[in-house]
C-alpha cells in the first residue's frame, strides 16, 4: 500500500521552503542571479544525503540529478515561461517494513517514468531515514518537449495515485480498498476527549426536532423556533445555528448521510404512522352565469386568439380548419408561441407595461445569480480542500440552472415583445380580409357587384 500526494513549489511559499530546507543550506550565490529558490530547494531537499544514504536512490528521469536544476532552469527559459509555478513536488509513501530501499526506489523511478516520462524532468529520491521508506518526485513545471506547462489537474492526480495502485499491486503490496477522508484534527481531538463540538450539537439538536414534530413542516418549524435559520428553497436543505457564520447541509452532518431529508422524513414518518383512507370525492359546483365570466384581454388574448387562428388551439378539435396564408409561415414557431402564451397565462401579464416589469424582475434575478456564480468561481480557483471545492462545484450546478431557465424566460419575453407586433398586424390584415370577403358575400346575395368589380368596372 503506498499514499500519494502532489503540491505546487513556489519561489513565495515561504512556509513550504522552511519546511523542506535550511536557508542557510540552500542559499547560493551561484544561483543568485536566477528567481528559483524555491525549486533550488526542493531538489536539495529531495536529495539530501542523510535521507538518501549518499545519494545511493536518487535517478534522474531526462535530466541527470547532479545538474537538474540547471537544465530546469534552461527548460523554462527556452520556453519563455519562467514565472508562475516552478515545479511539483510529489510524494509516495510506503507501509513501514512492506518494501525494501531498493523496491521503494524502483516503483518511484517506474511510476515516474509512467507519469511524466514523455514529457518533463523529474529527479526521483528515495529516503530512507524514517520508518516509513518514501519516494520524493520533483517534476519541473514546464515540457521540455512541447513547452507546456503541467497543470496538476484533478485527472492527473487520480493517475498520479491510479498508477501508484496498479505498481503496487504489481509489486504484490497491500492495497486501501475503499479510501475515505479522515476527519478533521479538531473534529477527531474534540470527540476523543469527549468535548461538544458544533457538528454535536447540530445533531443532538436535529435529533430532538425529529423527536417533537409529525410533519416535515413541523421539523422545520421546531428548528427555527430553537434559534436556526433553515434553508429549504435549494437542493440540499441548510441550516445555520444561533452564532455561526454559514450554513451546513444537513446531508453532510454524518457521513452515511442519515440526516439527508429523504432519511428525515423517513424517521418521522416511522414515529408516527399515517393511516391512508380513500378520499371522498369532490363536487365542484360553478355558481352564476358563464355570460358574466370575465374575458382575458391585452397579450393573453391576443396570443390565444392568435393561436385558434393557427389552428393549435382547441387541441383536439375534429376538423381542423384551414390557416389563413398569412399563418402557414408561424406553424414553425408553433412549439415556441405555444411557450409564450403559456408565460403571459402563467403570469397573468395583459399589457406591455406588465411585461416589461416582469422581465426587469427576472432580468435583476438573473444579474444576481450570474454575479453569485462568478464569486463561487473565484472561491474554486482559490480553494485547495477537494470536498469543499466538490460542494461549490454543486453550488454552481444549482445556480446554472437556474439561470440557464431565467435567460429562456426574458429571451420569451424578448420574443413576445417583437411577435405580439407581428401578431396583431397579420389579425388586422385578416380580419380587414374577412370582413371585406363577408360585404362581398352581402352584395352578391343582393344582385350587387363586388366592390373588386366595382374598381375594376366589371
């Protein structure tokens, strides 16, 4: 069994360089005039001779260990990219007394010839001077065959600990068949010692809510009257206690998610049973006169009056009727009118001032959840905690699609702004038309001319 683990080496890392060296070591004037102290470091460090018994286990992948760092350097500035990130700096950790120096060695020099091989120099280093023999990767951060940087993505280091596995297994070593994330150091501290810690609290606290309420609602309710703030209106349901800063999902509070809302719901519903009876049926009886029912007017009308004229409205009427010439085009948009209307209903809007409000409504709804995506963003750049960054990345989903709907709906209302024009030209075009063919019908019944004939003198 071997744990890996890759991080970025920095020239300003200070914490990270007084770990790895002494200043007064790795300090060079040789070097002085180069901006790599930190990469200077690192490979000292990974080739420090009381770890590496003299050097003994240290290789050089397409470079050679005594001149790395020089040919590093020469890499990045062929490249033209010596800023940023100077190297990664990875590790492989092996189970004490499971392998040998020189096994320890052969699997880092073999997986970083898998890993990086084709690509980058790397120094590999094994040492020896703790109970646990470890292999120490210093990878330079730019190829020296295509001049790109490597980025150190997530894919790459589930290969990194992905070919580390298939080694070791080909090396016949123990494996971590299902590994989980420990817990935080406070966290493991504070229940070993017996302390309440926040997430105890929220638990014992949820638990008694569970414990006095019959519905979901009545959960809810119990919770805030106890001081929480809850948030049902996402996907997951949060809650902040009295004093705390942020939300926590309740779903995350354990980590077989037993407190998932499916799970709550679940353990009240098992506390107090629910007897199913049939319904009795319901009678609805319309009181008053359908004469007196008042008729939709503006948009709404306009849209379904425009929609029988197409013919999609009534929807199952037998015989459809014939579309008026100036309609046959609109049959392609038919799906996205039918969109429309269902808005305007939806919403109730009759006039243009109503949908201008209520697209300025969900337009101000949609900045807002565009200029909350760009902070989540930011904070992934900047987060290193791999299940704080899945969470954001869950948060992002959520408010994505949210304004994936929101830019439909003021696209429709954009739509509905240009058509609702259209619309009552082609109805005053046709209905001029009708009413013109309905006086022909009148003066041909009595002996008249048609007003064309008339024009025309025929």
């Amino acid at each position: 069994m071997a744990t890996t683990k890759i991080w970025a080496v920095n020239d300003n890392l200070k914490r990270v360089l007084e770990y790895i060296a002494n200043p007064d070591k790795t300090k060079n004037d040789e070097f002085e005039q180069y901006e790599f102290k930190g990469l200077e470091n690192v490979i000292d460090y990974a080739t420090d001779d009381t770890k590496t018994e003299q050097q003994f286990y240290v290789s050089g992948i397409n470079c050679h260990p005594i001149n790395a760092f020089w040919q590093m350097v020469q890499t990045k500035k062929a490249a033209r990219k010596e800023d940023g990130v100077l190297a990664f700096h990875g590790y492989q950790s092996f189970v004490p007394g499971e392998v040998t120096a020189e096994t320890a060695h052969a699997i880092g020099v073999e997986l970083a010839q898998k890993m990086w091989g084709d690509d980058f120099e790397v120094v590999v280093s094994t040492h020896l001077d703790k109970k646990h023999f470890h292999n120490h990767f210093v990878v330079n951060s730019v190829s020296f065959l295509t001049r790109k940087r490597f980025l150190n993505k997530h894919k790459d280091y589930a290969r990194f600990r992905s070919l580390s596995d298939e080694l070791c297994a080909k090396y016949h070593l123990s494996m971590i068949d299902n590994p989980k994330k420990g817990k935080h150091y406070a966290e493991w501290l504070a229940e070993k010692q017996r302390i309440p810690t926040r997430r105890t609290l929220m638990i014992d606290d949820v638990d008694r809510a569970i414990k006095n309420a019959m519905t979901f609602s009545q959960f809810i309710r119990y919770l805030k009257s106890i001081g929480y703030e809850v948030k049902t209106n996402v996907k997951h349901i949060a809650i902040k206690p009295p004093g705390a800063d942020n939300f926590f999902r309740l779903h995350k509070l354990t980590k077989d998610e037993a407190y998932s809302e499916e799970n709550i719901k679940k353990r009240i519903l098992e506390q107090h049973p629910v007897i199913m009876s049939s319904p009795k049926p319901m009678t609805v009886k319309y009181m008053g006169n359908q004469n007196n029912v008042k008729k939709m007017t503006g948009l709404r009308a306009l849209y379904i009056c425009y929609m029988f004229q197409m013919g999609i409205l009534p929807k199952n009427a037998p015989n459809k009727k014939r579309v008026h010439f100036l309609l046959r085009e609109e049959l392609r948009y038919m799906d996205k009118i039918t969109q429309e209307t269902t808005l305007l209903c939806k919403k109730k809007i009759e006039t243009m001032d109503e949908l201008t409000k209520e697209e300025s409504i969900v337009q101000d709804r949609l900045d807002s959840l565009v200029k909350e995506r760009r902070c989540l963003y930011n904070k992934i750049k900047r987060c290193k905690k791999s299940d704080t960054k899945e969470n954001l990345q869950k948060d992002v989903a959520t408010l994505s699609e949210e304004i994936k709907l929101l830019r439909k709906e003021v696209r429709l209302y954009e739509d509905i702004k240009v058509r609702s024009m259209s619309m009552k030209n082609k109805l005053t075009e046709i209905s001029k038309e009708r009413k013109e063919r309905e006086q022909d019908e009148r003066r041909r019944r009595n002996g008249r001319p048609s007003r064309k004939d008339e024009l025309t003198g025929n």
